[in-house]
C-alpha cells in the first residue's frame, strides 16, 4: 500500500495535493514541546523539506510533553535541533530536515527566509520577541505564518497571511493572548497536541492551496471550552509592521549583548554581541587550568560552579542555570567566561 494512501483518500488533498505537500517547504522556529509535535506530523504528511532552528538543548524535564525525544537524548544533552532531526530522519527519509542550532534572532531569521523562500513559517516558540520577529520578517518577505501558544490548558492558533489579515502586532491591544506562562501554571501534554492540530491543518492547507480558517482559535481542553474569533476589523492601517508605511520594527539590528530569561526555566541566556564560534580549545584550557571539570559534546560543553550549571554552545551563546536574576547571570558571566 503506497505510504500516503490514507492521507490521499481525504479529497481536499487526493494524489495532486500529496505531491504538492511533497514539494512544500516548512520553516519551523522552536523545536520544544510544540515544535517537535509539528515538525513528526508534517515529516509523517509528507512535507517536501523541514527546517527547524531551536537555541535549546534536550533536558529531562522536557519529557513529559515534547515526544519527539528520548531520555538518551536528555542524557546527552542534544540539542534539540539536532535530536529532532534524527529522529525525523528515521521516521521518513524521503524528507529534507535541516537543523539549526542557534538563537532565532531578526538577522538569522532574515537570511534563512531570503535564502530559503520557504512556503510558510510556523511558530513553535515561547516568547512574544522571537514572535514578532518572525511577524515582521513574515511581512517583509511575503510568508505566510501560524501563530500558536499554550499554558496549563489553554491553547490558541492563528493565521497570519501577509496583506489578508491582521499581524499579530495588530492584535496585541485587542486580544488577550495571556501572559502566564509554564514556569507560573505549568502545561498539559493534550494541549500540546490541540494545538499543534491546528497549526498542521493550517500548514497542510497553505501546502495544498486551500482556503485557511481565518478567525483566531482559542481553548481550554480542560474546562471543554472552544471559541473562533473574528478579527479581520482588527487591521490597523497605521500598523508599523503590515501596513503601507511599515518598518518592521523587530527588524533593527542592535549588536549589543543580550541577556534573557528562559521560559519555564531558573535560567538566563547569554548571546554574546561579536558571532562566531567561541575558541574552544582556549576556554577549555582555561578552565581545566582552575580544576573545573567540563563535559561536552561536539555542539556544547558544560560544567558546574557551587549551585550554577553553565552551557556554552559553539555559535558562542550561554545558558546559566540556576537563577533568572539577569544581574548575577551578568556578573557570573563575566566573572567566569568574560
């Protein structure tokens, strides 16, 4: 039985819409709990080719609700880019997976999209900045892409069509898209799911050239709550990212040190102003040469200060558990890898 039959016996695909979806390209941004449920639906439809950029790295924590992975890649400490595709690679060979492991920034985004021209951008992320980078980036380079969000048991999915519907920076005043997050109220695994549903669907269709729902949907799976609404009157004409005038705000380059906190995590990322891959062998040098003992494999390494676990990944950013205080995250920087 040929591998996508069941799927071409739904009519709004059939044999023509299977080997569209075989020619469609998918960029997908956070490979976390919604990521990867997307990129194994998609890999599993079919889909032409798969890129997928995520700054993370695979902990046991994420096991309960990201199923993609396994407790040998949390033991190794993959980068969640990396184990997604492997894992994407053994379910179906048949499709491009590219993995980039890095901070998806406005410069990162930027290129991937003008290299790469994918087809439609799908949000897997777990913060408001990256989101409206790839809202903006969206407009500007005429891609279409599907927001998606949950916490504890709520879950929401819109999509977002260059010069059609509203951005989501259009909306932000309008619609409560919630603040909580799972480091507040924690997360359901079927919520995931939920929404990842939506955020497929939608892709499939913009893969098949098929009309897509465009009203925002929101849910709680828990309380059995479902509502659409409509927010095409939401559309602002003085919009600084989707109207005439626009300027892509999320856009401007600063080339500064950021400094930022993860979601759901006692950690703050470090993204250091010079890119580029960090001199490895001089760090490592440096801390054997204080007694520090480090592990590593060939995409990071890490190693333990009293109650601080630090990662340095090769693109040079560092994640330091064990506060969400910026300040001290700044002054243990400095004061260890400065």
């Amino acid at each position: 039985m040929e591998r996508y039959s069941r799927q071409q016996l739904f009519a709004p695909i059939g044999e023509r819409g299977q080997q569209s979806i075989r020619e469609k390209h998918v960029l997908l941004i956070g490979a976390g709990a919604l990521g990867a449920a997307n990129a194994e639906t998609l890999v599993r439809a079919g889909i032409g080719k798969i890129t997928i950029i995520d700054r993370d790295y695979v902990e046991w924590s994420n096991l309960q609700r990201q199923q993609l992975y396994t407790e040998e890649d949390a033991t190794n400490r993959l980068p969640k880019a990396i184990a997604a595709a492997v894992h994407l690679r053994a379910i179906n060979r048949d499709v491009v997976v590219e993995p980039i492991v890095a901070d998806a920034d406005a410069r990162l985004l930027e290129h991937v999209v003008a290299r790469e021209r994918p087809h439609v951008m799908i949000d897997s992320t777990d913060n408001f900045d990256v989101r409206m980078i790839i809202n903006d980036v969206s407009q500007k380079y005429d891609v279409p892409w599907i927001y998606g969000a949950c916490v504890g048991s709520y879950g929401l999915s819109y999509v977002i069509v260059p010069n059609e519907t509203p951005c989501l920076r259009c909306l932000l005043e309008e619609v409560p898209l919630g603040n909580a997050t799972c480091d507040t109220v924690g997360i359901i695994s079927p919520v995931v799911h939920m929404v990842v549903a939506h955020q497929t669907a939608e892709a499939l269709k913009i893969c098949v050239h098929v009309q897509v729902n465009r009203k925002l949907v929101s849910f709680d799976i828990w309380h059995g709550q479902y509502r659409m609404i409509d927010v095409h009157k939401l559309k602002k004409d003085d919009c600084p990212s989707c109207s005439e005038k626009r300027t892509y705000p999320a856009l401007q380059y600063e080339n500064e040190t950021k400094f930022a906190v993860l979601c759901g995590r006692e950690t703050v990322q470090i993204r250091p102003a010079h890119r580029g891959e960090r001199e490895w062998t001089t760090l490592l040098s440096f801390l054997t040469k204080r007694g520090i003992q480090v592990e590593q494999n060939e995409y990071l390494f890490s190693f333990t200060i009293h109650r601080y676990r630090f990662v340095v990944f090769f693109d040079g950013r560092v994640f330091i558990h064990g506060t969400n205080d910026v300040q001290e995250a700044k002054r243990l920087y400095y004061q260890y890898l400065g």
